[in-house]
C-alpha cells in the first residue's frame, strides 16, 4: 500500500518487515527507511512506550503477520514529516471494524513535535482513509481525563465525547459515508 499524505505528512504504514525493525529500536528503523533519526520523547511516561513495544511483539506482528492482505488494519503508521524526513510519531487502528463497525485510533507524537497539526492531520487522514471501508460505522478513541492536547485534536477531527469515566473519555467519530438507518 501506498503512503496517505498531506501537505508535508506522510503516514507510512509498516510491512512485516519494518515492525521487526522496530523491534530492535526506531533509530534502527529509522535508519533502514532512510529517515533522520533524531531523540524520541514522549509527554507519556515511559510505561506507554514499554506497553508500545509489548503491544507491537504480542500484537501488531503476529496480526499483521496473519492477515498479510489487511495489514494496514493492525500495523503501525509512522507520521513522516517529509521536510525535514524526520518521523514525528505514530497512528493506528486495531484492526477490522468490530460486530458494531467500530475502530479504536491511537496515536502518539514526539514532544519536538506537538502542538504543530502533525497528531491533528495524521489523524484526519486515518480516519478518511477508514471510511472508505463502508463497514466502518465509527472510530474510537479514548483519552485520559487530563489529556487536553489529545482531546483538542480529537475535537478539531470533529470527534464527538461519548461517554466518560473517572479517568478516561471515549471519543467518536462517525462515518459520514455511512447512512446511520442501516
């Protein structure tokens, strides 16, 4: 498959291949893909990244491994600034739409890198690029309660709050391609 992109940002979704690469580290990653690797830093804590990388090994891989055709569904997406060839972040979906034709996003940018458009964009284009599965209804994402910066690229995708926890909110955002009737 070929790359999404606007303006400056491509999202690269990752083969087989590349997510083992990431598994050795995303300077490795970033150096086979020809990219400028610079540091990777997280407002997250560093149990996201380490919950990431569990995610990628005991997930995405074996997924992706399993359903070669529909990767894109399970894999991870690299948010590229074309520019200055630096990958910025990561998107994804957690796979096919489920029972009620739902996707969960998520997403995550380096600190260098927030509050530029970069998580806001990347995010419209997954979330086109979803919808042109007709048996996608809605995508999903959670935030904490206290993730401000991720509620308001949510809320600029037009992502509506549909319901709320003590500690998280759920997202969504419905399928304008698709007739809620049916």
């Amino acid at each position: 498959m070929k790359q999404l992109s606007y303006q400056h940002i491509n999202l690269k979704p990752l083969n087989l291949q590349e997510l083992k690469w990431l598994l050795h580290g995303r300077d490795y990653l970033e150096k086979k893909l020809n990219l400028n690797a610079i540091p990777f830093d997280l407002s997250a804590g560093p149990e996201f990244m380490q919950e990431f990388y569990m995610a990628l090994k005991e997930y995405l891989i074996p997924q992706v491994q399993q359903k070669e055709a529909q990767f894109e569904w399970f894999t991870h997406w690299l948010i590229i600034d074309t520019n200055i060839h630096v990958a910025v972040g990561g998107i994804g979906i957690n796979g096919l739409p489920d029972e009620n034709g739902e996707v969960m996003l998520g997403y995550f940018v380096n600190v260098r890198f927030e509050g530029k458009s970069y998580a806001t964009n990347a995010t419209k284009l997954l979330c086109d690029w979803a919808f042109q599965n007709s048996n996608v209804k809605a995508v999903i994402a959670d935030t904490l309660n206290d993730g401000l910066a991720s509620q308001a690229v949510l809320k600029k995708c037009g992502f509506v709050m549909k319901n709320k926890t003590e500690d998280v909110i759920r997202w969504e955002l419905i399928n304008p391609n698709v007739s809620s009737l049916g």
